[in-house]
C-alpha cells in the first residue's frame, strides 16, 4: 500500500509533537514502521490520508463497541452540542449515564465521572487511601493502570512495549507505597498482607488485565484477593477500564462471581469520546468532597457531549450485540487457532468475547507477564506488517489486544483469517 502521505505527514510531526505522536504506541516503533495517518472512518473500517482502507479490529483501542461514527451516537452528540459543548455546571446527561451505570455494576451506590481511565483509577486509588487512612497500595506486574505516578511500576502496554520498567520523574517516595505482585500468585499477596496489613489501603487489579497481553485470571485466584483484602480491612478496586461493558452478563468481576469495593471504568462507557467513571458503595463515596474530606474535581467531568455519546452506546447494547459479537469471536478463534496449526506458526489466539490477543508462542497462554515469550514483539511485528499491506489494522504493539465491534461481520473475520493464511505463507519464523 502506498503510504506516502501518512510518511509526510509524520515528517512534519516530528517537528511539533514529541515523537510525533500524543500516545507513545501509536509511532509504530515496535512494528518497525512509521505511523498511519487516518482522515475518516465508518463502521468497521479507517480511512488514511492515502486513500487506503482497512478492516479496524483496534477501534480506537476500545471505545468504540458499535464502530466508527455510528449514526445513533453521532446524532446524539449532534443534538447535544447544539445546544453547547460543555456547562462546567450539573445537566440531566450526568444523571442518566449514572443511573445506565449502575444498572450493569449493582454494586454502585454513587458514581463520579472524569475525563479518562487514568483519571478513574488515580481517583479510586485516593478515595481508598482516604476512607481506609493507608497509604499502601498491592499492584501487579504487568498490569497499566494508566500513567498514575504511584502505578507507574512493573507496568504493561507502552511500558511493555519499550522495555521499560518504570518511568523518570517519579520520585521514589510516591512508588515506596507500592507493593509488586506476579499475577496468579495468591502465596506472593498474602505474604505482604502478613508484613503490611494494617498499612494496606487496597489491592488494585485488572482482573482480566488487557493491556499487557490478554492475561485471563483465573477465579479462584480473584475470590482470594477478595478473601485477603476482607481479612485486612483493605479495599479491592478493580480496573475494568478495558475490560467494562464488553460481557453480556455484567463485569467481568461478576463474570468471576467476585464483587469489588470499587470499580474503575472508562473506554466503552464514552463512546468514543473522554470519559471515565468509578463507584462504590454509598459509604466509600460519601467520602468525596463536596460530601467528604477526600477532594477530586475536572473542569470537563461530566460534559454533555460524552454524556450523550455514553448513554446512547450503552443503550445499544442489547443482548442481540452481544451475541453478535460473541458469534463473531468464536469465528475468528476457530479459523485462526486451524491457520496457526497448518502453518506451524509459534501464535495462538486468546479470546474472551469481544477481546482478542494474538498470544505468541505455541504453548498455554500466558496469565502472568514473566510468561510471554521474550521474542514477542518480533514475532508480532512480522504479522503485523503483512496484515497491514492486506488491509487488516491490528494494534501496533504485541501486547495490545483487539477488539470485535458490532459493526464488523462475517467478511470481515473470514477476511482476516485468509489475509493470515497468505501472510504466514510468506513469513519466515
């Protein structure tokens, strides 16, 4: 495909934003290309400045559960922003997006809306050290939680992606609170409950991490968090910022049969546009300012405009979605895990629903970070271009994950798996 504009563009990028880019994966580094610049998109498919279409199995790394610019959500923003972009004031969208999420996480009393899944997190993370009075907090390798400082530590995604274990200008005081845990390793939390209970505030989890590969946690190794944390008086927040709205059946934490003290949300529940959104029970949120000591506050929290867009994707997602998407999931598993075993190809797919990751290595699918091969991105990269050049955009990092949206069908997985086919046809490995 030529690509000569997008090559252009970043050309003159280069001069304006640091690497070119506004999020560090988005510069294509560990696929050994430059970035692709996108003028439109429509459903299932993205359009770059070169005319080139592609299948979008990224979806804005998320977000985007119905596709790009679906009419319903672009005519409610439309109707909304005619009558202003944003109050800095209370307006009826905040009122009903909360009452859509509470009805798929029963265990909100109250909720808070930010501009973003980092924001949730560090939000939630303050709140449970303010109602517990502790300053410790249990995190996981592998796991993003979004560039928080005191999260920074044993990370996943862009951090994975450029071999980096932390990040400078952190000072070593706001990661000293920070407790590091394998994934899947209850013997490993406990011990520092024994050695820090009392000064734990709460353990923080994706409890299907997806941003450092697709690492499925078993369940018995979550009732064990929520078992410990009970025990010690310390809160269990779950970062359901990815993995939020992507079940038919709830979260995955109900998925798991295990109820957080508070949940972190964002992605999805925008529609496309910066939101995101934690919860809890009466009591833990009653200890946010205006009603409690614990401050928090976002000039554009709660603005109109992904209000509307976040209701009107919620309410699309009826049980009918769902199973499409689901169908289409088990599609694309099918086919690819039958391309992988006729090429001998070191890959496998790992799939939860809508959620896919192309896991390398051909053995059992990691759950734990230190698991995944260390020639992944390699690997991945080799895919990942001759996908690109068959017109298939996945994301370009090995440890990114895919998303199925409604808006994709059937030539659209069955165009995926004959695009591998062909490439692994011509790869070496």
């Amino acid at each position: 495909m030529d690509r000569t504009k997008s090559d252009q563009l970043h050309t003159e990028a280069l001069s304006h934003l640091v690497g070119g880019v506004n999020s560090p994966v988005r510069a294509f580094k560990s696929v050994h290309g430059n970035p692709i610049y996108f003028e439109k998109a429509s459903g299932a498919h993205v359009t770059d400045v070169d005319g080139n279409v592609l299948v979008d199995f990224v979806q804005s790394w998320g977000p985007l559960i119905h596709g790009h610019s679906h009419p319903e959500i672009i005519e409610a923003v439309h109707e909304k922003m005619l009558n202003g972009t944003s109050f800095g004031a209370p307006h009826l969208g905040e009122i009903e997006l909360a009452k859509r999420v509470k009805q798929r996480f029963p265990h909100m009393d109250k909720v808070r809306f930010v501009s973003s899944g980092t924001e949730a997190v560090m939000s939630a993370v303050r709140l449970a050290r303010g109602y517990t009075g502790r300053d410790m907090l249990v995190k996981f390798e592998g796991c993003y939680h979004g560039h928080v400082d005191s999260l920074m530590v044993s990370s996943g995604s862009g951090l994975a992606t450029f071999g980096i274990a932390s990040s400078p200008g952190i000072p070593h005081d706001t990661v000293a609170t920070t407790l590091i845990c394998p994934l899947d390793d209850l013997e490993a939390v406990e011990y520092l409950f024994n050695e820090h209970g009392s000064e734990i505030a709460a353990v923080v989890i994706e409890p299907l991490p997806a941003n450092n590969g697709l690492l499925v946690q078993r369940p018995e190794f979550l009732h064990g968090l929520r078992t410990l944390c009970d025990q010690h008086g310390a809160l269990l927040i779950f970062d359901e910022v990815i993995s939020g709205f992507r079940f038919q059946e709830g979260s995955y934490g109900d998925l798991c049969g295990v109820t957080p003290d508070l949940t972190a949300l964002g992605k999805v529940i925008g529609g496309g546009l910066p939101v995101g959104a934690y919860g809890a029970r009466s009591e833990i949120m009653e200890q946010l300012s205006p009603l409690g000591p614990v401050y928090q506050a976002g000039t554009l929290s709660g603005n109109p405009l992904a209000m509307a867009a976040g209701a009107k994707t919620l309410d699309l997602l009826s049980k009918e979605a769902y199973q499409h998407m689901d169908r289409l999931g088990a599609l694309l598993e099918e086919r690819l895990g039958a391309v992988f075993e006729k090429h001998g190809h070191p890959m496998r797919m790992v799939r939860r629903e809508s959620l896919f990751w192309l896991s390398p290595g051909d053995g059992t699918p990691a759950v734990r970070a230190d698991q995944i091969p260390k020639d992944a991105a390699t690997l991945y990269a080799d895919v990942h271009r001759a996908l690109l050049d068959r017109g298939y955009m996945l994301a370009p990092s090995a440890y990114e994950i895919g998303f199925i949206s409604t808006s994709h069908d059937e030539s659209h997985i069955l165009g995926m798996v004959e695009a591998m086919d062909d490439a692994l046809s011509t790869l070496e490995w």
